[in-house]
C-alpha cells in the first residue's frame, strides 16, 4: 500500500515534492518513519502553506503493479528522502527505488532542473554507502550513542527528534522554494480573475483543467483579502507578471463581488495594455442578456472594455471558452521571444543592521563578481528607519535582509515592514543567514521570505536562483 501526506504539491510539475525511500526494519507501521513523515509534513505545510510527501507502507512490496506504482511515485517527485541504516542498499526495493529517481533526474537534467537527493541518517553508520556521499546528510540520531532517537519524545529542546527533523524542515523547504524558481522559468503566467470568497462552479472547471498544464503557472497564488491593506499591491504585481487575464462574470453578484470583478476587470486591461500584451478573455454564460443586477458590469464590457480590445464570449459553453484560452495561450508560446533591451538589470537592495556589515561582504561580493549584479546597501538602526529609503527601494528588483549579529526580533521587524511587503508577495524578499550559527538562525521561518545561507553549499546557486526569480516581470 502507498500512501501520500498531502495537502496538494508545492511544486509546478511534479505529483510529488517529495518520495521518502526506507527499509521496512518492522512489520507496518514503524512508530520512527511515521513520526518523521507527520512532523515533516507538519513543518512544511507551516512554512509552504501545501505539501505531498509520497511513502510506501506496504510489507508485500513485490510484483508487478507495485513496480508500476513506484515507478510512477519516483518519476513524479521533486525530492528523494533516502533513510538509512546499515542495511539500506541491501534492500533490492530501495536500491531499486533510489536508482529509479537518478534515471529520472538525469533526464531532468537536461531541462536545467536539479536532482535534489537528501540522505536522513537514523543511526550512526560505520561508512556512508559511496552511492551517497555526493551528497550532504542529516543525521536524526544521538550523536553521543549513535541510537536513533526517540519519537515519542515530544521536546523540542536541541539534538531532541523533533528539533532535529524542524532543522530538516527548514532545509527542506529553501530546496523547494530553489527548485520554485527554476520551474517557473519558461511557464506561461496566466491570472485567472478571482470570485470573491464564493464557490462558482464555472470557475472551478476551469481552474481544474488549467491545473493540468504544465507549462501554465496560475494566478494569483493564493486567495485575495479584499480588504487588506496590501491587496493592491499584490494584485499589481500578480497582473505585471501574467502574460494573460481569463475573467468569468457569474450569472448572480451582490454588490461585494461586482465590485471586485469590475476592479479586476479594469486593471487587468489597463496592466496588459500598458504592457504590449494581449487583452483579457471574458466569458459571460448569461449572454447578452444578464440579470438585472449584472447589467450595469455586462454594458460595461460590451461597450467600454470591447473598444479597448477586451474579447468577450456571450453564452455558449465552457468548453468553447476554454478552447479561446488555450488557443491564446499557444499563441502567446509560439511567439518569438521579445528583444531583450540593453539596460542594466535593477539592483538588489541589501538591508544591513547595527553591527552587520562584515557579514553582508559574502553576499556583496558574489553580487558584484559571480552574478554580475551590483546591490544597494540600506544600513539601518531599525525597522522604521526603512520609511527614509522608500525611493530607493523602489527601484530594486528584490531584498535581501542580512542576519548577522542583529537579534530575532530585530529581524522580524524588519521583515513585517509595510516598506517590504511588495517583495515579499512576489517572492522577491530573502534573509540571508551569515555570522555564528545559533538555535534561532536554524529554526526560524517568515512566509514567502527565501532562505540563504552564507555557509550552505548551495550558497551561490541559491542566491543566483533568487536573483533570477526577483528580476521575473512583474
């Protein structure tokens, strides 16, 4: 039996972020792997919002339609979590399930997507299997003893199963947020107008059979709060980005909800316009002839919004308007790529604290002679401080905020700045980890900020994909 801990994938493109891969040590089920599975979905689902965490559970782990459904689980998952014990590559199962995975990303490869292998050590090893040693482990065992520790103990103190899988999650998810930001590259950013809070059948047809495109990336990522005082904000950076609106006019609205689709509407032509590119579809299912309350919105794009160039279908099914969208979006695919100017790429502000700029030189200098990316150093004694740099910051593709000496709540502050909350809805805000290392650097977490690491492996790259993904249109 399989079994998947999801909450949907993180991932564009992949069924699953993650297959875990172990010897079944005990007969079904073993106490330390399902512990390890919850606590990790539990952590990412936290910092991700979504996971799908993909096990095998069964002791009858022979024949063919378990062949068929490992190698459809592998072939479809981002991650490969291999838990090992002595005897680890002794199973033909997982030795079968790991070399899978390698045959797999060696065509991935060629696409520019990384295969990201994490051994998890459940006991000391005499000698990590050559197979893994490319590769950087964790161990989740006493480093005194070299036992595997205890699940059961629910302290979360330093060197505790729980802590040691929290520091896991953490890894985990700056992996996937790298793996994000190269996925979406060459994807067709498609905004597909929000219902307010309400469930439309309509809508949710679509939305399905968008989902399973993948060289479609929906938007917006995640539900509006109308009332918000950043809603602006995110809807401007969501519509900079999307290479084509999709809006549906139900056949009933308040007046809540007219007035959120007529916001969407109107800013949806103005940003394509404004852009060179193509103006919003519109279906309306009622035709020309609307409710009542609904007639108002209806001339409205009949009349003002056709002029500009909008297209609208009246009636008809939803199929033929999904045949109009997917017939633009091929369109929009097969058009040469625009000619790219000579103008130097926006700076990267980088947001430095009392004490702090020794360690933002690591950064600083990767920018200016490995990525060819000058930065602008904003040198602040506080969060409000950041209000004097406004103008600046404006200008910038993306932030990053360095954490060196300053403390946590420093960092927090800094990070729920009004000033920066831009960069965080577009995925353009980073916290870069130099300095000593400390309990708080490894278990903290802030949504939609990226993770870096001065001393990670993965520096550079990780800092060259979040520079690539910050200088995305938007």
């Amino acid at each position: 039996m399989a079994m998947a801990i999801s909450t949907g994938p993180y991932l564009p493109k992949f069924e699953h972020d993650i297959f875990l891969s172990y010897r079944h040590i005990d007969a079904p089920p073993d106490p330390w792997i399902e512990q390890l599975c919850e606590k990790l979905a539990r952590e990412l689902t936290t910092r991700l919002n979504r996971v799908d965490i993909w096990r095998d559970t069964s002791d009858l782990r022979y024949g063919d339609n378990w062949n068929e459904e490992i190698e459809k689980a592998v072939s479809s998952a981002a991650i490969f979590i291999a838990v090992l014990t002595e005897n680890y590559l002794d199973s033909a199962v997982c030795a079968r399930e790991f070399d899978l995975y390698l045959r797999r990303a060696g065509h991935d490869a060629t696409n520019g997507i990384e295969s990201v292998v994490v051994p998890i050590l459940r006991h000391a090893l005499k000698t990590l299997p050559e197979e893994f040693a490319p590769y950087h482990y964790t161990g989740i065992f006493d480093k005194e003893s070299g036992l595997e520790l205890d699940p059961g103990n629910r302290a979360n103190e330093k060197g505790s199963f729980y802590h040691e899988v929290a520091v896991l999650g953490v890894q985990l998810v700056r992996r996937l947020q790298e793996l994000a930001g190269i996925l979406q590259h060459g994807m067709t950013p498609l905004f597909l107008a929000s219902m307010g809070y309400g469930a439309d059948d309509r809508r949710t047809d679509l939305l399905c059979d968008l989902l399973q495109h993948d060289e479609i990336l929906l938007l917006p990522e995640k539900q509006y709060i109308w009332n918000s005082p950043i809603v602006e904000q995110r809807l401007s950076a969501d519509l900079a980005r999307a290479q084509l609106c999709v809006h549906i006019i139900p056949p009933r609205a308040n007046d809540e909800l007219k007035a959120i689709l007529r916001k969407q509407l109107e800013r949806a032509a103005q940003a394509m316009k404004e852009a060179g590119r193509p103006m919003p579809l519109v279906w309306i299912p009622t035709g020309s002839e609307p409710h009542e309350e609904l007639r108002e919105l209806v001339d409205y794009i009949h009349d003002e919004l056709a002029e500009q160039g909008v297209e609208y279908l009246d009636g008809d099914s939803i199929e033929k308007f999904k045949t109009l969208v997917y017939d633009k979006v091929r369109e929009l695919r097969s058009a040469p790529a625009p000619t790219v100017t000579s103008a130097a790429p926006a700076k990267l502000a980088v947001v430095i604290g009392p004490g702090d700029i020794v360690a933002s030189g690591e950064l600083t200098r990767l920018l200016s002679e490995q990525i060819d990316r000058d930065s602008l150093r904003i040198k602040i004694e506080s969060a409000d401080a950041l209000a004097t740099h406004a103008d600046a910051l404006a200008e910038c593709s993306g932030c990053v905020v360095i954490w060196g000496d300053v403390t946590e709540s420093w960092i927090q502050a800094v990070l729920d700045a009004k000033l920066l909350s831009a960069f965080r809805e577009r995925s353009a805000l980073a916290l870069c980890v130099a300095g000593s290392d400390s309990d708080e650097k490894a278990t903290f977490h802030a949504r939609r900020v990226q993770p870096l690491r001065v001393r990670g492996e993965d520096f550079e790259a990780s800092l060259r994909a979040f520079v690539a993904a910050a200088e995305q249109p938007s």
